[in-house]
C-alpha cells in the first residue's frame, strides 16, 4: 500500500501484486505489494466470529490467517475501536473475504474498491468517504482512498486512482485471481477490476489463471 518495507515483512495469506520480469523459470521480482483492501477500525463483530465490520464493510472471516498463527476463532479477539489492516479478496456483493488481518498501530485509515458517486455522495463499497479536502476529486472508478475516520466518514486527505494499474503498469502479461462480476457492458466480466470478455462464468465463481 505504498510504503516501503523488507522482504521479512511478506507473510502467508497477504495477497500482493508482483510486478515480474522474465520466463519459465526464470522470473525475478521487480517489486511486490502488499494490498490491504481496508485499514480502519473495527466498527462491529459477529459474536460467532465468522464477521468482522471495518469502517461498515463486512468482512467474512472463515478462511482469514492471524499473524500469531492462531486460528481462525481468533478473531473475536479484536474489539470495536481497534485498527486492524485486512487483505484479501472483495466477492461481488462488497463482502472482504478476509485472508489475513493484523491489528495496526496507524491510525490512519484506508479503503480499496469502485469509488461512486451519487448525488454528490461518495462511497466506496458502502463506506461513505468525504473529498472536501481533495483539490481534483477522482470520477467513479477504481481508487485508494487515504485518510481518518471520524466515526461516521472517511475524510480522504489522499485519493490513488486505478493503484494496482500503477503498480502493473509496465506489465504486458497478466496472471489474476479474484471472483467474477459481471461489468455493465453486458458478456463483460470484472476479475481482480480488470475486465474479460467472457460470459461462461457465473458469479461469485473464484478463478486463477
């Protein structure tokens, strides 16, 4: 998510975006990014465990890896109020199949996904975002959206568009895993917020190639 750390800080169920050069066997990493689909505070929990809210997103937590290598259950160790920073992959209904969460000791907060707009409201996946501060607010799309959380909204003080597209940006072969959604422009599929051409896929269906 932008900041610089060492390799011993990848862990087992991050998902990154490697940026790689070379063929067969032979492939070395130019760089690799660790994605966070949301960093904030824990704004509900499921007392069964299997949900955790961050900033109002769900957060499904079946398959999630806790960096102390406990399981699962673990997760109804985090309270309303504490900063936690979750990757994993967003299904088509918004909901964060969580793969890993860790506490955070930032407070500042972010959010990955489609940014709308609506009648001068803007949200990303539910999340209602705030871009008074930002001088050249984005259009709808993709966006990193960077800022605090004020209990209600997240004041955006930074706005990346597309930043997995910069990140691959020199990349002409792409491997991408992700679930499917359909796009608007009908037999339009969405994998990983790139758009395929394909229309054998249903929904909610989970795919690498």
């Amino acid at each position: 998510n932008g900041e610089p750390l060492p390799a011993s800080a990848l862990t087992v169920g991050q998902v990154v975006a490697i940026d790689a050069a070379g063929q067969g066997e032979s492939v070395r990493a130019r760089s690799i990014t660790v994605v966070y689909e949301i960093s904030g505070p824990v704004t509900a929990r499921d007392p069964a465990g299997a949900f955790l809210w961050v900033m109002g997103q769900a957060v499904d937590t079946a398959a999630t890896r806790l960096p102390q290598a406990r399981p699962a259950a673990g997760v109804t160790d985090f309270a309303p109020g504490e900063f936690v920073a979750v990757s994993g992959l967003r299904r088509s209904d918004g909901v964060i199949v969580a793969t890993y969460i860790a506490r955070t000791s930032s407070r500042k907060a972010s959010v990955t996904g489609d940014l709308d707009l609506d009648r001068g409201a803007a949200h990303v996946h539910g999340t209602p975002v705030v871009l008074s501060a930002i001088s050249a607010p984005p259009a709808a799309g993709p966006v990193r959206v960077e800022g605090n959380w004020d209990g209600t909204a997240l004041a955006a003080d930074r706005v990346i568009v597309d930043p997995l597209g910069r990140v691959l940006a020199r990349a002409t072969r792409f491997a991408l895993q992700g679930y499917v959604k359909r796009g608007s422009a009908g037999a339009a599929l969405r994998i990983a917020r790139s758009e395929e051409h394909t229309s054998e896929l249903q929904s909610q269906f989970r795919i690498s190639y």
